[in-house]
C-alpha cells in the first residue's frame, strides 16, 4: 500500500511520524524504528488500554508507509504479581484470593479456561482483537524475559547503582509532614503518592517508605524476588553483596528464608519504576505514549526519565499524555461484567475499521467515548457518509487520513463489507425479524428493487455486527414487537383525517414499495393533507403533524409511540401485513 500522507500534511499521526523518524535517525541510524506498547494481563484489558496500542501502531503504520522498517514492541506485563481478583470474571470465587502476590504467569486461568494461567487467558482475547484489528507487533513476555535471565546485567546494574535510583525516587516521596522535600528541608515537587509496587519494594527492604521518607538499615533494593516456596512476592531482602551478588531474602507470607547468587538467579523482577526505563534503554524505543496517570510529577513516567537518563545511560522515548476512552452505553457486557468493555466486545458490534477510525481521528490528548447505545448508530451515518466523500473527491484532507488509516494498514486492506448497507437499517430488520435469515433476505433485497441483495453474505460483516448489538445492548422492553391482529379501538377512535391519513398511505404502499420510495411517502402524506405538495418544505406547524402521524403508525405497527424508523419497519412488515394492520 502506498504512503497516504507527506509531512506536509496536518494530521496528528504524520507529525508523529515526522518527529519519530527524525529522532531515531538521530539516536540509531540505519536501524530499525523502535515504538512500543506495555499491557497487563491482570484482568480483561479494556477500550481505554486499547490506546496505548492504536496510538503507536498508527505511527508505526505511518512510517511502514514511507518504506522504513519499523518494530513496533508490545511488552506483556505478564510477571507482575496478582493484586486482586478482578470483579466480573466468569467463574472466580475466592479461592483465586490465595494466589495474590504470585506473577500472573503462575495463577491459574478462570474456570472453564483453555488456557494454561490467569496471564494467558487474558492475553488470548486482546492478541485475537488485534489481529481482527490489523495491528502488526512483536508481542514480548516479561515472565519469559526474566525466567530466562534476559534482563540479567541489567538487573546486576541496578542493584549496583541502587543509591542513585534510590536517591532519584527520594525527590519525590511524600513525607510524614505531607511535605515532599531533600533531606535538609528542601521543598520537592508536588505529587501522586508513589506506586503500589514501588513502595512495596522499598518498605518490603526496610527502605525509605513514602511514611518516613528515610532509609532503612539493610538499604533500598530495586529488585523483587518471588518467593521460592509460595511463589508470592510478599519478600524482604535483607542483605546483598555486590562483588558475590549474593542475595538473602526472606517471605513475609509464609516465612521461607533463602541465600542466592543473583547471578544466576531469575525468579524476580526489577520494581515498576525501574523495570520500565530499563527496558527503555534496553529496547532501544523511541516513541511510546503515556496514559494521563503516568505523566504527572512523581508518576512512572516522569520518574523513569530521570532513571532512564541517569542509571542506564539511556534516552526516555517521546511520545504523547493520552487521554480517557469513555463508554457510551452498555446493556449486558457478557465479558466485562465487572465494568468496562474490551475491544473483543466492541468488535461484536461494529468493524475493525470503524472502531480504528475511532482511535485515528482523535488526537491522542482528546478524550472520546465508543458507543455502545443508539449512538452507534449516528456513529456508523457519519462513518458511511465520510466514504461517500472519500469517494467523490470532497473529503478534506485530515479526513481523508483518518480514513484511509482506518480501512487499511500498510499490509492492504482490512476486511470490508461488499454492500455497506446503512447500520440503523440493518439493526432495524434484525430487531423486527429477531435473525430470521429469509425474511431477512427479503426486506434487505426491498431497500433497492433496481439493485436488489442478492444473498446476506452482501451486508457481512455489518449485519452480524448489527444483530450482535441489538440482541446485546438493546434492552428486551426496548425491542420491537410487530403486533398479531389489528387494533380495532385505535381505528375505530380515528376522525375523518386520521382515516384519510391512512388511505393516503396504503393508496401509494405499492407504488413506493422501497426504502427511498416510502421515506417519501411517510413524509409526504402530512403534506398532502394540509393541501401541500409531497415535495414542500416542512413548517413547525407541518413537522408537528408529520410526528402526530407518524405516532399513529407505530401505535397501530407495534404498540408504542416510537419504534425503527417507519420506511424500514414497514417494509419488514410487509406490505399485505401493513394493510391488515391498517384496517385496510
């Protein structure tokens, strides 16, 4: 696929691309193009962490294009310890609380789980979504990088140099007083209370705590072991030679007590604050965003900087403070129960590239939501009517960018729907047919008897996508419900022009039997009455007839005051139903 932008051109993700390709030539030229992404498999890995993936792979995509080589790394924080048992994950029950404190890689996976631990179960679901989405990586384990002894000379380097980390985290630690400040008294920035797992590395080694800001007896340790016999990170170093690297460490959950030679040894880990400039330095990566909560005074971010710059010799990657991802609506989350949807569940209602469009068209500092109520369906008339203006030339240029980001990567194309039918359309035949495939078959052909659907196949993937959102984000009271028989007291109740209304409209069913033919004719009956033309532009008085009428309809139709729009619903009916309905 060819480059769909220059540097000219204002969209967000070529400036990144500019100012990336610019920075790695300065740092490494010649080599690969180094950005990356870091998810934890703690639990389902949600729409918000999904930006932390989308905003690099777009960079990296942008440059791919211009025909350099890019790694685009997404570290699995896999070895992070089990905090807690995350709410709303099918079939945990407390028994998974005796696991907390083990790296994920050694909990056991959800019951009913194919895979062979917690970090595996939740890493299969977010690898499938990417791959549907178009993303291209390199997927790196962190339990497999530090079992392995990858990080070895790394780690070594850190405990060596663990007065300067120590000092570098001391700057920001919050003080007994509330005051964050040098020894000696001097005022420190403002700050987030240090991270969990950073203040359990320094109290668990008797260091400065963020209670007393000091040091204690046996120093501050960058490094975490799990424990031997537990598994559990509940450890306390008490002591290490730099010469030996020898290591005694004891666990505080189930007492164990060992000597190792760090060395040789691989069941631990660099705290957070470290591990991530570490890798930094090690990877080589020049462009990875941030989330807001990693970039104020104090944060992983800020701090990793310093630490990057400092103790590894190394340069902090640019890249850009991303904002929230909202959720608009969200009726039965079947995966995510427990709070927010996953990009798995977004997918089941709607096309990698609309919901890629999402995440390209927003600069990363802008917030955005992802609808999964009604508003998907204004979501999808937007999308459908930026193709139509890709299409005939009068797209502007920012636009033109996002979209063609988000329909393909430099690999092709993605997946497309052959007959983009519009969405609202869609899931207002499968709200009323509730999935029968002939009737189906046979509204969907009616929308455009000159160019008829010839099989379902046409409308997929949007019209499973459809059916997925009506059956599982419309509330059941909510669906629509075509009545059996006739309401013989609404018709009997009419007056004269509430009669005529009717005859109006089943006089001209046959005439303007498709979707554009009856949105004429529904709108146009109310004209008709008032002695207008069917083309006549619509008054206050004239729109508030057309909304009586069209109540009328939908209580005759299906009981209600509202209901999928009226051209669609009637021609799901069908036309000698509608009749009977009618009173015809």
């Amino acid at each position: 696929m060819a480059s769909s932008q220059s540097s000219t051109e204002t969209d967000w993700v070529s400036r990144f691309a500019d100012d990336v390709i610019a920075e790695s030539e300065r740092r490494a030229p010649g080599k690969p193009v180094v950005v990356a992404s870091g998810l934890s498999p703690s639990g389902p890995i949600h729409l918000g962490n999904l930006r932390e993936v989308m905003t690099p792979h777009l960079v990296a995509d942008e440059i791919r294009r211009r025909g350099h080589t890019v790694r685009h790394l997404i570290s699995w924080d896999d070895y992070d310890r089990y905090r807690k048992v995350p709410n709303g994950v099918e079939g945990v029950d407390g028994s998974w609380a005796e696991h907390i404190g083990k790296p994920l890689t050694s909990v056991p996976a959800p019951a009913g789980s194919a895979y062979p631990n917690w970090a595996e179960h939740f890493k299969a679901a977010m690898t499938a979504a990417l791959d549907e989405l178009g993303v291209e990586y390199d997927g790196i384990s962190q339990t497999e990088q530090y079992t392995a002894g990858t990080y070895r000379e790394q780690i070594l380097h850190a405990m060596r140099h663990r007065a300067a980390i120590d000092a570098v985290l001391d700057r920001y630690r919050t003080k007994k007083d509330g005051a964050a400040g040098a020894k000696g008294g001097g005022k420190k920035p403002q700050q987030k209370k240090a991270d969990e797992a950073e203040l359990e590395a320094a109290e668990g080694s008797g260091a400065a705590s963020e209670d007393d800001g000091g040091s204690g007896s046996a120093g501050y340790f960058p490094y975490k072991p799990y424990c031997g016999n537990c598994e559990k990170d509940l450890t306390v170093v008490t002591s290490y030679d730099d010469d030996t690297t020898e290591l005694n460490y004891t666990c505080s959950a189930c007492g164990f007590a060992e000597t190792v030679r760090l060395s040789e040894f691989n069941r631990g880990k660099l705290v957070w604050k470290v591990d991530w400039p570490m890798r930094w330095a090690y990877e080589g990566v020049i462009f990875e965003p941030s989330g807001v909560d990693h970039s104020s005074p104090g944060s992983s971010f800020v701090v990793g900087g310093q630490i990057v710059r400092e103790v590894f010799d190394g340069v902090q990657p640019i890249g850009p403070m991303y904002a929230f991802v909202g959720i608009s609506g969200m009726a039965k989350m079947s995966s995510s129960k427990g709070g927010v949807p996953t990009p798995a569940d977004a997918l089941k209602i709607m096309e990698a590239p609309l919901l890629r469009w999402l995440y390209a068209r927003r600069k990363p500092n802008q917030s955005f939501k992802i609808a999964f109520d009604q508003e998907i369906q204004r979501l999808y008339d937007e999308w459908d009517s930026l193709a139509r203006k890709v299409a005939d030339g009068t797209v502007l240029p920012a636009d033109a960018a996002a979209y063609s980001r988000a329909v393909g990567t430099a690999a092709g194309e993605l997946p497309a729907t052959p007959r983009p039918l519009p969405y609202r359309t869609l899931a207002s035949v499968a709200d009323i047919t509730a999935g029968a495939e002939d009737q189906t078959l046979r509204i969907l052909s009616e929308l455009d008897p000159e160019n008829p659907l010839a099989s379902l196949d046409e409308a997929r993937p949007r019209l499973d996508r459809a059916e997925n959102w009506i059956t599982t984000q419309v509330p059941a009271d909510a669906r629509t419900i075509v009545r059996q028989e006739p309401d013989k007291e609404l018709l009997g109740s009419l007056d004269e022009k509430g009669r005529e209304s009717l005859r109006l409209l089943l006089d001209g069913l046959d005439s303007h039997w498709s979707l554009d033919g009856l949105t004429t004719l529904v709108y146009g009956v109310p004209k008709v009455l008032e002695g207008l033309e069917p083309d006549a532009k619509p008054t206050p008085e004239l729109k508030a007839a057309q909304r009586s009428f069209f109540a009328l309809l939908y209580r005759l139709l299906v009981s209600r005051d509202t209901g999928p729009r009226l051209p669609t619903l009637l021609l799901a009916v069908g036309a000698d139903r509608v009749r009977t309905l009618l009173g015809a």
